[in-house]
C-alpha cells in the first residue's frame, strides 16, 4: 500500500477558549478527545502515518495525555507516530523575531515545522476539529491515486455545516469552478450563523447574507511532498512583505498561500464534497454540544464506546 501520512497541526494557542489546552479536553465518557476521532478516521481509511506538530512547552502534557496512548494505538495497526515542533523562533535565515510577538506564524508555518518529517504524500487537519469519515476516506484515496506534484485536493464543507451557536468563527469560503476545482480562497471573518423562522440555516457578514451551501475549507488539505519546498519560498517571501506591515500579528495562512499559488497557475487543487457535519470547540460554550454530537454518533452506531475497537 501507497504511504500516507497525516500531519495534525495541534500547537495553536486557542485564545478564544480561554484558557487551557482545548486540544486536551475529553469530550466523551470514555475519555477521548477529538483528535482521537480523527486519528480512529485516519487508520479506518489507510493512512499509515500521523505527524503530530505541537509546540514545546505542552510537549509533557501532550505526550502524558495523548502521545503514549497514540502510540499504542497507532503501533497495534502498524501505523509510525513521529513528531515536530512549531517554534516562534524557527524562521528565515536573516530575520529575527520582532519584539512583542508572542505567537508562532500561523499554519504555514505549522506544515513547515514538519518538513524533516515528510516524505510522502500527506493530509493536514487542524488538532480541535471533527470532520467526519467521509473527508478520510476521500482524501487518503485521492492521494494514493495521484502522483504529480502540484495536484492538491481538499475536503469541500458546507458551510452552513461549520458554524457555531456561539458566536462568529472565521472561514476560508471557497470558489469551485464546474469542473470541480478550487479556483479561490477567500479568508471570510465575523460570519455569524443565522436561523430562519422555519428553521433554516443561513449566515451572515456585518449583517450581510451570504450563500451558507458555499463551500468552506476547514484546513483539510490533500498535499505533495514537493509542496514543503514551496512553502518554504512563500515563507521567507512572508516575512520580505507581510511581517514589516503587521510584524506582531501577521500569520502566514495555508489556504491563503495556496489561493496565492492557484492564481498564479501554479497548483491544482480538487474539491472532494463532503456533506459530514464539522464541529469543533472553538467557543468554551461550544463543548457542551461537542459531547452531544458525539453521543449520538456513538448512539448512531457511526462510532463504538470502545473507540479504536472496530479497528
């Protein structure tokens, strides 16, 4: 079988959960966390590999809570566990961090700190989110089928799927051209989830309706192991044009460098729908409905209590 790996990206600060490690919060009765039911997603669809890219200070925690079980799990089904570190201070030759930044430089970055690590075609997804099996399955078969370098794919959400009860949340809205192709991404914040009097679902901007069937990318991305090198270039050219602008609160943002690299004709990236329900604790208020979706997937029988038991 083809080597995959899944590479999750679990070093974010989580500012707006305040306070903790949202990344460490069980969210069922058996102690799981959602990366959990993500890595369960990733082995289920034949992902042989899962990098984890954490930063150093919550290494101990990290490891105490999830690395070692992972571990075992992960060796049972023949499935290596590696993992790199996003670091402040990992940057291009020639720069230095600017005085006052306190947070590392975004999912760019993130993928990047992982670059020693990858060796073949892999699958990004954020640490706190939940997908659902559909984007697994898609994606690892996506990626055992294409070789060229510079063709991505990426799981399609909708985003009405993706919104909290809870307040705004950030969304990079997608424009798919009729052969089903990304074509932009464009980074849409303050989107608010609206319901209508006969209960549909809308979403609205600075109290504008947008479409809430657009498709969304939620950082689930199919990638190439060529694509480090790239991000490497796109990284030091952040930090000649984005950083003196915004030098504390500049982020070099994946979707957004990969919108850059689409419109400049150099990549390809196809867009898997997937009609699964994405939720994630980005809200501290958001985790009560977490514990009941979960609950009725397991109700559901889409997972077991037992998780990695079906396995």
């Amino acid at each position: 079988m083809k080597k995959t790996a899944l590479l999750i990206m679990a070093a974010g600060i989580g500012s707006r959960f305040g306070g903790g490690i949202k990344q460490l919060e069980p969210i069922d009765a058996g102690g799981h966390i959602i990366m959990d039911y993500s890595i369960h997603d990733a082995i289920a669809a034949g992902f042989n590999e899962v990098i984890f890219v954490i930063r150093r200070d919550i290494e101990e925690d990290f490891r105490e809570m999830i690395g070692q079980r992972i571990e075992s799990v992960c060796k049972a089904h023949g499935v290596e566990v590696k993992y790199a570190f996003q670091e402040l201070s990992e940057i291009p030759a020639g720069y230095s961090v600017p005085d006052g930044r306190g947070k590392p430089w975004g999912t760019g970055q993130a993928v990047l700190a992982a670059k020693d690590a990858i060796d073949c075609p892999f699958m990004v997804l954020n640490a706190d989110d939940y997908y659902g099996k559909e984007a697994f399955a898609k994606i690892h078969d996506y990626l055992v089928s294409h070789d060229e370098e510079g063709k991505f794919c990426m799981a399609g959400f909708i985003l009405k799927n993706t919104l909290s009860e809870n307040g705004a949340v950030t969304r990079g809205i997608c424009q798919v051209n009729g052969d089903g192709f990304l074509t932009d991404v464009v980074e849409t914040s303050d989107i608010f989830k609206t319901v209508a009097a006969d209960g549909t679902v809308g979403a609205e901007v600075d109290g504008k309706a947008v479409d809430a069937n657009s498709y969304v990318s939620m950082n689930m991305w199919g990638l190439t192991p060529g694509f480090l090198k790239t991000l490497e270039t796109g990284f030091v050219e952040f930090f000649e044009k984005a950083v003196p602008e915004k030098p504390l609160k500049a982020e070099y943002l994946l979707p957004i460098y990969i919108g850059e690299l689409l419109r400049d004709g150099k990549v390809t990236v196809e867009v898997l729908e997937t009609h699964d329900s994405w939720f994630g604790v980005t809200y501290k208020e958001d985790k009560g409905y977490v514990v009941d979706s979960f609950k009725k997937l397991i109700a559901d029988g889409v997972y077991k209590e037992d998780l990695f038991s079906d396995l």
